[in-house]
C-alpha cells in the first residue's frame, strides 16, 4: 500500500491531523524506524498526495481516534482502507488493503 501511494498509484488524502498521528506513531519506540525513512515517508506523501480541511462529521464511532480518517475519506469521497474496520460505520466505501486489492 505504501509503495502503491510513493509510486503515484494511489492519491493518499490526509490532513494535519492524520499527518501528525504518522508522526507520532512511527516514532514509537516499538518501531524501529529509522529516523530518516520516517521523514522520506512523510515527505513522499506531503509531495504526492492530497492535503485536504475537513468539517467535523457527527457519526457514531467506537474508538473516537479513528474519526479524522472518517472524515477525511468521506471529504474527498475517496475509499478508506484500513487494517481495523471494526472501529470504522459500515459503509461500502471502508475496507481492509486486501479487499481493496
């Protein structure tokens, strides 16, 4: 999925908010990321997707954190591909990468 969105094959659309929780979660100490692949990921999304500002949607989720990507997906009408889909509505257009491909 990674290579798909570097490579141009798939538009990531993202906003501060989910920027800063790639941030925030590849810098985990349970990653072993290197500092600098950390940057040329986010780079390469900055540079090759879609920066977008979305409005809150009022709509129920079990874990509140995974709203801005709700949000976001439904903005751009863009498909959400995520690897927890249980937290996400059920809606046609959230699915996991493999259903997806």
């Amino acid at each position: 999925m990674v290579r798909c969105v570097l490579e141009g094959d798939l538009t990531m659309c993202y906003d501060s908010r989910i920027m800063a929780e790639y941030t925030d979660v590849l810098h985990r100490p349970e990653f072993p990321f290197e500092t600098s692949d950390i940057h040329g990921l986010l780079d390469g999304i900055k540079q090759r997707g879609l920066s977008v500002v979305v409005p809150k949607i009022e709509v129920a989720f079990t874990d509140d954190d995974d709203r801005m990507f709700y949000e976001v997906a439904v903005f751009c009408k863009a498909t959400l591909i995520t690897g927890n889909t249980r937290h996400s509505p059920e809606k046609p257009f959230i699915m996991t990468a493999s259903e997806f491909f």
